[in-house]
C-alpha cells in the first residue's frame, strides 16, 4: 500500500464506526457509519491532509460507496506535491 493510500486510510477510518480491520476495500461505507454529514467532514479533511479541492461533480452515492470507490474518486486529485 502506498504512502497517500495508507494517509488516505487513516483519514477514512476517522469518520467511519470501525476499525481498520473491519475495513474492507469493498464493503459499503455507510454500513460503516459513513452518512452525509460524515461525508462532508470526510472530504474536508481529505481536502486539508492532501491539499486538493474535491470538485462538487464527485459528490455522488457511487463515488462514496465503497472505500474503493471513494479511492479512485480521490486518487487523481492528488498531485506529485500532494502533502503526505
């Protein structure tokens, strides 16, 4: 796993009701407790920790459901200065 994979982890794993081991790239975020508001929180954190602004247009149900598709909404974002 990469270094921005693991951070980005880290930072999901805040907003979501389990632990990292109950984490499956596949599983549905919101069984995990992932609900609108958290979303918000989830990208305004992700926005700070890796210094990107998360167009409004990936604010969807696809993209937030699963920790695999949130990933590939997020990794384009990050740019070679992304901060680590």
């Amino acid at each position: 796993m990469s270094a921005a994979r693991k951070a980005f982890r880290d930072v999901l794993l805040t907003h979501l009701t389990c632990e990292e081991a109950g984490l499956d790239r596949e599983v549905r975020l919101r069984t995990l407790g992932l609900n609108s508001m958290r979303a918000v929180d989830l990208v305004l954190d992700l926005e700070d920790r890796f210094g990107f602004a998360f167009p409004d247009d990936r604010f969807t149900d696809e993209n937030f459901a699963t920790e695999a598709s949130l990933w590939a909404a997020v990794e384009p974002l990050l740019g070679a200065g992304a901060r680590l």
